[in-house]
C-alpha cells in the first residue's frame, strides 16, 4: 500500500549537536517510514556547533539528506568539525560570527513560504537573541536548552510569547511528558496550584543510597563513577539544574519570577565551592566534611518515618529548592535509583495528585521528547497545495 | 491592557447533555476570559441529547450565548427537554431523524468556512455513522464517549484515518493524559511495547479493600452506597468497560484487533448474571457465593507477597483483562482508593516504565480532558484573515 500523502513538511535547523543533538539526528533519519506513514516529513537545512553552521545549499529542497546527517553524528562523535563535511557538497558553511545572519535569512525566506522550526539542544546562553529574532520571523522553538528560558524574564515572555509555536518538553524530565500535561490541565481552566517534583536523577540516586545507612560522600562517588554526575559532581550538587526547571515550571504556571527568587539550597557550603578548592581537593578532602551534618538529618527523619528527597516545591507563595523530608510512603519517598517524578496538585487533583514518574536523563530519552515535540508543531506547517 | 487578538476559532457541536456533556458546557463557559487570554475561542453552535438537537440560527455568528449555555445546563439537570429553551430565541430544534442531516449540513456549512469540532459526550453506539460521516466532511471529532473507538475496527480506522482531527484522551483514565503521552512516545519512534494499568476506579477500590480482609460482597456494597458503582455493580464487574479502554489502548498501538479478540475475566458466572437475576438478588443472595473463592485468591497472592489488582495487560502478544496478582511493592501494588494507574513499557523506559497517576473518574475530571483536547485542536482552526 502507497504511504499516504505528505501532509506536513517541517524544516528544522538544529543548534548544538553535542550527544543529544545528535541522538536527535538519528532519530529524525531511523524514524523516517514512522513519519512518513503520519503524513509528516522532518526535513534538517541546518545544523550549528559552537563554531559554524552546516546548512543546505538548496532551501527548498529535501535539506541535508540522511547520509551526511548520519556522517555528520560520526564526525562530531569524534571530534572532527562540521568543515570535515564539506566536502560532500549539497551544504555550505558558515562561521559563527556570520550563522546568526545565516539563519535569520534561512529563517526569513522559508518563513514567508513553508516556516521554520528553530531546534536547541546545545547547553548555553548564546542562542537567546537568535531565538527571539526566529520568533520575531514568525519560526517555531523547540528547546531541549533550558536557559533560554531562564535568562530574564523579559526574553522568556518573547520566547512564549505565540504559545503555540514554542515547545520545551525535553527542559523538564527529559521525555517525560510533564510540561505536556501541565499545558493541558492549564488549557482545561484546572488551576495548578502545587507542583511538588525530584527532577534530578543524580540528586534522586543520591538520597535514595542514604537511606541504606550509607556515608554521603561515599554515595556522591558511587554516583559520580557511575557516570551519574557531571565531571564536577558540585555542578549537581549545588541545586542550580533542579532550580532551573524549578523556573521553567513555576513561568509556566504563570509566575513572573526569575532565577534569583527562587529560595535553592546548595548541598555544600562556600568554603567548599569551585572558587576554595579544585575538583580533585573537594573530592578528597572537602566531600567527607559533609558527611556528618547529613547523617544527622537523614537519622531526624528517619525517626518520623521520613525520608530525605532533593526536591523542588513551586506554590503561589514561593518556589523552593532543596532538601525536604517527606513520608517513606509517598510517591517521592519511594522513589528509587535515578527515576523523576512529579506530583501536580490542581482542582482536579486535589485530593491526590496527578503522577507523572519514569526516567528523567538520558540522551535517548531527551532527544525522543525533542521529536516528540517537533511533530507536535505539525499543523502550522500544514501544505496548502 | 488589551487581551492578544483571537488566533483561534473552534465551532463546537456537542452530542450528549449528561453529566459530562454539562459540565463541558460549564467549563467552556467559565474558561472564557482564560481562553481569550490564550487567543482562543470556542463557540457552541448546537447540542444534542438523545431525543432532539438545538442549533444556533446564525452559523456564523457566536453561538449560542453563554446565558442560554447556562439556562440549558439546568434545564437538563432538572430533567427538562430541550425544547423547553427554544423561548429564549436564537436557536432552532430539530428532532432525532433530523438531527443527523443537520449536524452534517452545519459540518458541511461551516467546513468550508471555519470548520467544526463534533464532541460527543455521549454513552451510545448511535453516534458512530454520524461521526463518520463528519470525518468525511472534514470536521474534527472530540471523544469522551468510549463506543465510537470500540466498535467494528473499519469504524475505528476511519474515524482516525486523519490522527490529528481526532481527540479522545477522555475515554482513557478521564483527564488523565495518558492517550497524549502514548502518542508522543509513539510519534518519538519509540516503540511501546508493553501497558498495563489499573483502569477503573471502582475495581481499583474493591481490589485494594479486600487486602485488608474484608469480604467481597460487602466491599461491592459498601462501593455500590459511596456511589462507586454503576446502578447494577455487574455493569463494573464484568470487566467490558476496562475491556473497552485496552481495545482503544491496544488499537491505538497499532493492533487490528476487536472486543471479541481480549480475554477479559468477568468477576461474576453467567448463573450469577443479568438474565439469570435481578440486581437486587444478586446484591441479596448471588454476590455473597463470590466471596471464598475471592477470598482464598487474595491469600494465596499474599503468601507470595503479592495483592490482586484488576488489570489491563496490552502487548504485541495480545491483551488481557482481569485479575492478576502484582508485587505489593510495585506502582499497581501499591495503588489505594479510586486512583487509576498506567505503566507504559518502550524503548525509553524499558527497565522501569513511565508511570501515569491520578484521579481516572469523574465529570469535572473527564469534561477537563475534553475541553484540554478541543483546545489543542486550535491550529487547525487559525483565522487566516
């Protein structure tokens, strides 16, 4: 039987193709009959490191066809820059100085014809100003970034500012459908008044090992050999990524609120900060200075039947971030291992909330929300003919 | 400051005035200034009960007016035919055999202008050719109702023939956003291979009351006076309505399969069955013969460490419905009360599963789900002027 008619086509530059960037590329090309069977066709025009931009020679073609979008995974896997793939042909390249202009242009004459879906999975500041210029062109946002919509509040309110042409779901969980679902209940007029989350698979695994007696410092280096923690584990352990999705969430229920009111708890104190001590110093020495202060409070709450989570709490009197104790028998205290999980309390669910748990990192998983989330954008890009 | 302009028309035909159908009617109203907000407007041109339709005299102007929404809910709460609003001007009544032509006159109408959101609220199989037929029209379709999806699978194929003109997250786990993020995984590429869930509230409450000892006849009593139940209790034990949520489940993901085709367990014999006894003898005299061999299950499952849950069990294999005997430690295990629970097994999360939630039953929760999936629809409805 002959796949249906391609109702859909949606051109994609992409920025950032460090591991999720890429796990998307490949998803794009291995999902390809899937799509095509929905009557959608994803196609990449561009591609974007931290140094230049790879981008289609011929816009309105099929964009960048799959075998150097699958060259272009192996090059950047090891190490090779994007300029290794001119030599294909079908593609240009830019600088980074000049792939701003290069993709406002391509945004600007796909725009006026089939649109633009403007894709971030890199893990910086730089792509603010270029994503509220595509938003100005009239493209779509997908962010797997979160800080784009963390900066100030002014750019975030831009960003959202058509709601129906940013999506985000990868910020928050990775591919769990978190932000998905917060954005229904809103549009059903089921005010969110509590949104209670372990967002952190690290700090998750962390608080999960303490209850088995274990030293923290211990545990902190269990987690980190297992690949769980970033090359700096403080990177984890000073609550910035938790509160980072803290905001997005609480922006999302509608909170003109910024980084800098959110109340986040570090899990080390300054003296033993990247500014005092190197890496190398903190995991040898400082870590076990903090053993016994946690020993103590998991021993507190253990006497009340609690546990301790990492948790991040946004009400409408406030968003807080840090360590919590909560009933053994909850969906939080019987979290295990690196899972996510959020409980959303509403009028709906009042009472009891509504659970939303499974995996919350991963390359796969991220990348598979990201997806997720471009396919979604389908409709605006409707063809007309 | 001014509210943004409406991006977004949706005309809404709603078929079915009961419970969830009026308070679809109430939240579409009380949602207004939200949906304003939002750049989103819906407008009621007609509603159906089951003996006659009210449509508004102008298509195109905007519907009917939120006062005779408001007059309609009451009207119907106290029992009164839809007729008895026609006073209040604005709207025409059509009976039964009329309505149909009607509703696809309006379809046809406004299909070419605006386009129409067909919504049924209803509990019938009498909807399913008029639905189809709007499909034809190409008009959008909203379900609460379960039967559209559940009947003759050529029903079903083309009732979803255009995926992203059809809405149904109601008729699974009411607002629950299960059908959504099953859809999203499917559109990752990620392959769902298994789901198993708890799908009703009512034998989630039995199965969770007899661990504590109880007897089974006097748990189905007890559900049967907090209003749990269905008039006849059989109605929920005979396991048909959970088996309709895993044939939509199960077709959603892709298998070709019929009601005839699930294995469901019903929780009482034939001798004990409808045209066997009354509802009153079977609350008198047949329920009470269920209890030891119930209760001798629910102790042999917890010599194993194991409850009984009543479960819906969907894999490439095939699906099951029925009791089963799950760890008391696992998501299903530990489920209490009314609370519905789904476990979606994929790629992405194949050693532990995405796990859903929350409150599966109610009108304000499955009318919220409704309205959440009338409003996601909006990009098929841009006013393009």
């Amino acid at each position: 039987m002959a796949p249906p008619a391609v109702r859909s086509v949606l051109p994609v530059v992409l920025l950032g193709c460090g591991g999720v960037g890429r796990q998307l590329l490949r998803h794009i090309v291995s999902c390809r009959p899937l799509h095509a069977n929905q009557g959608v066709a994803i196609r990449v025009v561009g591609v974007a490191d931290s140094s230049s931009l790879l981008v289609a020679e011929d816009l309105h073609s099929n964009g960048l066809d799959d075998a150097l979008l699958s060259d272009l995974c192996t090059a950047k896997s090891t190490g090779s820059p994007l300029s290794a793939l001119l030599a294909r042909g079908q593609c240009q390249l830019f600088s980074n100085s000049e792939a701003r202009r290069k993709v406002l242009d391509t945004a600007s004459v796909l725009g006026k014809t089939t649109g633009l879906v403007l894709v971030d999975c890199s893990a910086t500041y730089d792509t603010v100003s270029m994503l509220k210029d595509a938003v100005d062109c009239g493209c779509c946002v997908v962010l797997a970034n979160k800080k784009p919509l963390t900066c100030a509040y002014k750019d975030f309110e831009k960003l959202v500012s058509n709601f129906r042409r940013i999506r985000f779901e990868s910020t928050v969980g990775a591919g769990l459908p978190v932000i998905a679902s917060v954005t229904r209940i809103i549009a059903s007029g089921d005010p969110v008044s509590r949104i209670v989350g372990s967002l952190s698979g690290t700090l998750g695994y962390v608080m999960s090992e303490l209850e088995d007696g274990k030293r923290f410092s211990e545990v902190v280096k269990t987690a980190k050999s297992l690949g769980y923690t970033e090359p700096d584990p403080r990177d984890d352990l000073s609550g910035m990524d938790v509160a980072r999705k803290a905001l997005i969430l609480a922006r999302l229920l509608g909170q003109r609120i910024s980084m800098e009111d959110i109340n986040v708890e570090s899990l080390y104190p300054s003296e033993l900060g990247p500014d005092a001590m190197s890496t190398k110093e903190f995991l040898e020495s400082g870590l076990a200075q903090l053993d016994k202060s946690i020993e103590e409070r998991v021993k507190s709450a253990s006497l009340k039947g609690n546990v301790l989570r990492y948790v991040c709490k946004i009400e409408s009197t406030g968003c807080q971030v840090g360590i919590q104790e909560v009933p053994k028998n909850s969906a939080l205290g019987r979290l295990r291992g690196s899972d996510n999980v959020v409980e959303i309390y509403s009028r709906c669910y009042e009472n009891a909330p509504l659970v939303i748990q499974g995996a919350g990192a991963g390359n796969d998983t991220t990348a598979a929300g990201v997806l997720a989330d471009i396919v979604d954008l389908q409709d605006l890009f409707l063809k007309t003919a």
